[in-house]
C-alpha cells in the first residue's frame, strides 16, 4: 500500500507542473520577502489597493549580537525585527519585514541596481488599475507599455512606486502572450494558477 501512495504522490508531481530535474525539487515560489519602514501602514496599503489578506504576524524579536558572533553573515543590522505574511488572490505569499532601528541603507535600491527586486501585480483590466493608483496618490511610473513583439507580444505593463517608494510593476495579458504560439511551456498565470 505504501509503495502505491509514493507511486501517485510521484505522478502526482511529475504531471502537476512542467520542469526540469532539478536538485532540489519544489512544488513552486512560497513567499517573496520585502523589507518595509512601517510594517502596519505596508499591510494597510497591499490591503486596501490589492485587496490582500493578511494571515500572520509575529515579532518583535529582538536580534542579539552575541548570538550571531561566530557568523558575520548573520550579524544583526537592527535591534529588532516584526514578520507579517499577506496572501495576494492566487499569487505567492508576501513577507513583509519591519526591522527597528535597522542599521543599513535607509534608501530604496534603484531597480538597475544589483540586489534590487519588485513585485508585479496581474490584473485584467490595466486601465482602470492605474486609474485607481492614481486617484489615490499613488506615484506611477509613465503610461502602462504595451509590448508588440517577441515572446512578450500581447503583454501590457506599468510601474509604479509604494507609499515607502519601493517600484512596483502593474501587468496585464488577458489574451495570453505571443511565446505561447512557439511552445507547449506556459509560465505560470495567475489569472489559471491551476495551469
């Protein structure tokens, strides 16, 4: 009986998503972590632009120098840290981290900088998401490009800054994108997580 439950779990995983044998194998992106100066007003602004839940919260924890002396990798930069993890609709999770009294870089890498990173938000509908940004006194980045060629034909995009002014990207591509003609691989959508 246990070898017929590990040959479905195995199907199951073969069949479940398209990949290549990989050292660590995964089932997909968990979370994605950012670094934010005010925890609350972060979950307040993912909240009510994106509708995102929020599910946990722990923290304080206070970082001690002594316990990380042997390893500078994990020295501590602050004196303490807070977690709160939101899901967004079907997408990865957001951790969102709130150190106190950090002691790097207090400004936002720029997004050709190395280490930078953002998030893209799908919707279906680009206009009226930048409108809503707008009208709430959200920084956005330009007018939303829409892409005519190569494998991205057919996708839409936008940037725009959070309150704390972090670069955030608003995307679309209700049609699909033109790299689906040429392959049977489909990158993961958000809008059919199931495929």
């Amino acid at each position: 009986m246990k070898f017929l439950a590990s040959l479905l779990a195995a199907a199951a995983l073969l069949f479940s998503a398209p990949g290549h044998a990989a050292g660590v194998p995964i089932a997909g992106v968990d979370h994605v972590g950012i670094n934010v100066p005010d925890l609350k007003a972060a979950q307040a602004f993912f909240i009510e632009t994106f509708g995102c839940v929020p599910v946990t919260r722990i923290g304080p924890f206070p970082l001690d120098p002594a316990a990380s002396a042997t390893d500078s990798a994990f020295a501590p930069r602050a004196d303490s840290v807070t977690l709160a993890m939101i899901r967004c609709g079907t997408g990865a999770n957001i951790e969102l981290f709130e150190y106190t009294n950090p002691r790097g870089s207090k400004e936002m890498p720029q997004l050709a900088e190395a280490g930078a990173s953002h998030i893209a938000f799908y919707t279906e509908d680009i206009a009226a998401g930048v409108a809503y940004l707008k009208s709430h006194g959200v920084t956005v980045l330009g007018e939303p490009i829409t892409m005519s060629g190569g494998d991205t034909g057919g996708e839409t995009w936008v940037h725009f800054r959070a309150p704390w002014g972090a670069e955030m990207e608003l995307v679309s591509y209700p049609r699909g994108k033109a790299y689906e003609a040429r392959t049977a691989q489909r990158l993961w959508n958000p809008a059919r997580p199931a495929q």
